[in-house]
C-alpha cells in the first residue's frame, strides 16, 4: 500500500513538474516574441526607407507602402497580426526578397539542420570520450594533454578554426570542399565536413571540461570506493556508478551549448559560402530586412528554449532523485 502511494505520488510530481516547466516555456516564448518583434522599432533605420529604396516618394506611395506592409497599424495590432500569422506559418513577407519569409528560411533551413546535427555528433562523442578519459587519467601526462588542448580550443574563435581548416585540409591537402553546401546527401554530409569541425571544436572542449569535472567529483565518492572494494570490474563501477551519476550536468550544459549552434553557425557559414540561416541573418541584418531578422532571430530563441525544455525533462529521467527533491517541493 505504501508502494503504491509512493508511486501515484511520483506521478503527480511528475506531471506537475511537467506542467511547471510548460507553462514556463509558453510564457517565455511569449515574452521572447515580444521583444523580437520590438525590436523593428529600437533598430537603427525606418522600413520604409528601405522599401522605397532610397528615393523621394510623396506622401501617397509612402502610405500605399505602409498600408502593403501593415506598418500603418498600431503597434499592439501589428504584433497581434505577426503573432497570429507566426502561429500559423505566415513569418511575414521579406523586405528585400519580395518573397514569404516563411519560403526563405524553408530554403535555409535543411543546410542549417544538417551542419548542426554533425556538429552535435562530434561533441557529444568527441566531448564526452575527451572528458572521460581526462577523468580516468587525472593528473597523469594525457590528462596534462587534454587540458592544455582544451583550454587552446576553448579559447580559438569559429572563424580562426574555419581559416585553418580550409588553409591546411582543403587548399594544401585538397582532402575537402571549401565552399558550398552540395548536391544529394552524400555530397552534403563530404562538403560539411569542415564546418561542422570547425562549428564544434571550441564546444568540444567545454563538454570535455565538464564532463571531467563531474566525473572527477563522482570518483571522489563513498558509493564509487564501496563498488571499487567489492571487487566490481573498473569498467563497471565507471559506467553504473560513475558515468550514470555525472549525466545530469553533462546533459544540462551539452543542451545549451547545443543550442547555442544556431548563434554560431553564422560566422561558419559565411566563411565556407554556405546558403543556412546563419548566413541569411547576417545578410538581412546588413541589409535591413527586418521581417527576416525577426523570423531567423525567434527560431534562434524558440529552438534554445525548447532544447532547455528536453534537457530539463531528462534530468528526472537521468536521476529520478530529482522528480523526489521536486514532490518534496
């Protein structure tokens, strides 16, 4: 009886951790939202200087061009319009494509996904392979190795480690492409290869460091010694006792550093002429298409909080003492 009372009330917790953290991601979107669209009116520049593209129109094709866009609305009705058009697909109408920002990003995005998803993969991998040996091997000469190669990666700009890549692997070595994104997916996949290299490095190092941290502080533990003195195989004890424990902190900064490639893959995309949505945001910013802007800049925002929201419905799933700390709660 008390078992199964535990366990409703572990459901409960459960479902309203769920609940909590939804509703927090509905009003964080919200806000984020909010503020994007705003920001059409804190950026330098009037739109419809822009559309009208530098000449003296009268007053008439000014207001012709306002009332095309809606910018003769207040701003409480434009935002409510945006809103409604975002929440069913419609991301507004580009300024400087004349086009559905909607099929301009569509464009983009496929590119973008791809060079993320190889990106991800080499953290994750390379990440936690680098951590768990530095761990493993504290204080002795490749651990030594492992921190001055992280701290050098940590610290190297996405765009130096694009011009070394290209420098040493496509134009000395000629091993890889250096521009452009291919055709079909097996030419896709050989001609990112670079970017998502150098899109991933200073990541790598961040998942690496902390994940040799966190395993450090559960080698440390009086549960690891007693698996240890019972005789348990090393390779046992790091994987249930060790590895298992250290995953909350790991998935927790792995998530947002993933997050964080959208913002980061501008840079990487303009140095190998890739067509992504990094590259559509610096292009829009410079050239002052501000529905664009809006729409590259709410994906980022979106796609950041929603990894938040996986990573933190891992956690209880990952260590059920949390769902327990959140019940007691």
């Amino acid at each position: 009886m008390a078992l199964a009372v535990t366990r409703a009330e572990s459901v409960v917790a459960a479902i309203r951790y769920v609940a909590r953290r939804g509703l927090a991601v509905v009003v964080t979107l919200l806000v984020s939202s909010f503020l994007v669209f705003s920001s059409l009116y804190v950026a330098p520049g009037d739109p419809v200087d822009f559309l009208v593209q530098g000449r003296s129109p009268s007053p008439e094709t000014i207001a012709a061009v306002e009332a095309q866009y809606g910018l003769d609305q207040p701003f409480w009705r434009q935002y409510v319009d945006w809103l409604g058009g975002v929440l069913h697909g419609d991301l507004g109408r580009s300024f400087q494509y004349r086009d559905d920002v909607s099929a301009i990003v569509a464009s983009r995005l496929g590119t973008t996904l791809l060079l993320m998803a190889m990106s991800a993969a080499l953290i994750t991998v390379a990440g936690l392979a680098a951590g768990i040996v530095g761990a493993l091997t504290a204080g002795r000469r490749a651990d030594r190795a492992l921190l001055v190669t992280t701290t050098l990666l940590a610290a190297t700009p996405s765009f130096v480690a694009a011009i070394l890549l290209i420098s040493v692997f496509g134009v000395r070595l000629g091993w890889f492409p250096t521009f452009g994104a291919g055709e079909g997916l097996p030419d896709r996949v050989y001609h990112l290869v670079l970017p998502a290299i150098a899109l991933a490095l200073t990541f790598i190092a961040l998942v690496a460091r902390v994940t040799r941290s966190a395993m450090l502080d559960e080698l440390g533990r009086e549960h690891v010694e007693v698996a240890t003195s019972r005789g348990l195989p090393r390779r046992t004890v790091v994987r249930r006792h060790v590895l298992r424990n250290a995953l909350g902190p790991i998935t927790t900064v792995s998530g947002i550093l993933v997050a964080g490639l959208l913002v980061s893959s501008a840079v990487v995309e303009s140095a190998f002429g890739l067509s992504g949505l990094g590259s559509l945001l610096v292009q829009s910013v410079d050239k002052g298409d501000f529905p664009v802007v809006q729409a590259v800049v709410l994906i980022v925002v979106s796609a950041f909080v929603l990894v938040n929201l996986v990573v933190d419905l891992l956690q209880p799933v990952i260590d059920p003492r949390s769902i327990a700390g959140t019940a007691a709660r």
